[in-house]
C-alpha cells in the first residue's frame, strides 16, 4: 500500500477534515481538573503516611511549599500524559516520575518537608547576597524595558 501524494484527493468529507482539525485543536481531556484533586484522590492512595521510623516526612499542607507542589503538579501532568500509553504509560510513570519525584519529597533532610515533623512549617527561602553590579549582562531581548521603545 503506497501513501496518497500530497495533490491527490483524500475519500474524506470537509466534515471529516473539520472534526479532525477541531479534534487536534482541543485540549487533551484531563481527569483529574486540578492537582489537588490528583492528590487527594489518587496519591494519597499510592503512598503509605510516614511513621516515625519510616525515615519519610509529609505535610498536610503540602500545598503551602512551593517545590511540592511544583513536583506534585509535575506528577499530576505526567499522569495524565502518561495514562492514555496502554503499553508503558503507566510503568514509566512509576519508574521515571512517581518513584524520583516521591524520594525528593519525602526526605527528611532535604525534602521540602524537611522541617514540618511536628506540624506544618514554612519555607525559608536560600539567604542571598546582593549581586554586585554589573557583574551580570542583561540577556533579555529587546533590552529596553519599554516594550514598545525603538531604541
């Protein structure tokens, strides 16, 4: 069977066409409306609450630290990426997304609920020194801060 050259007719309607067209144009379908949703619905159920001597951390108010939630915001999406695969969605999910994402979080020493074992705590962002001017280049283009400037 050969493919159809790009200037020969196809056996399809402008209907067709059209459906496709809107069909690709749309967003994937989602499962889950948001993460915390995923989260509470299905996470929570994967993932065994820490003990004492688990050597794992988490806060219920994962929401209120900004790397949980950038991480479990990434898991949410890959998961919903990932669950239409029927081969290996779901097998490189666990593998490449729940299991590195989950050892981050949970750590007691680096994780970002590090310091929430007696209730939630808030992160501290890096302590920063000013940089020195100049040192840097502005890497931005334009460089005018006036989008509409002609300079």
């Amino acid at each position: 069977m050969t493919s159809p050259l790009p200037d020969e007719e196809r056996n399809e309607s402008a209907q067709d066409i059209r459906r496709d067209e809107e069909s690709a144009a749309r967003p994937a379908e989602l499962w889950y409306p948001n993460v915390a949703e995923f989260v509470s619905d299905r996470l929570a159920y994967f993932v065994p609450s820490p003990t004492v001597n688990s050597g794992r951390v988490w806060c219920p108010q994962w929401f209120r630290h900004p790397v949980a939630l950038s991480r479990l915001d990434s898991l949410w999406r890959a998961w919903e990426a990932l669950r239409w695969d029927a081969g290996l969605g779901m097998s490189s999910w666990w593998i490449h997304h729940f299991d590195p994402h989950l050892h981050a979080l949970l750590d007691p020493v680096t994780g970002p609920f590090a310091r929430c074992t007696d209730g939630h705590q808030s992160d501290e962002p890096l302590p920063l020194d000013p940089v020195p001017e100049g040192l840097f280049e502005r890497n931005t283009w334009p460089p005018s801060k006036d989008p509409f400037a002609l300079d």
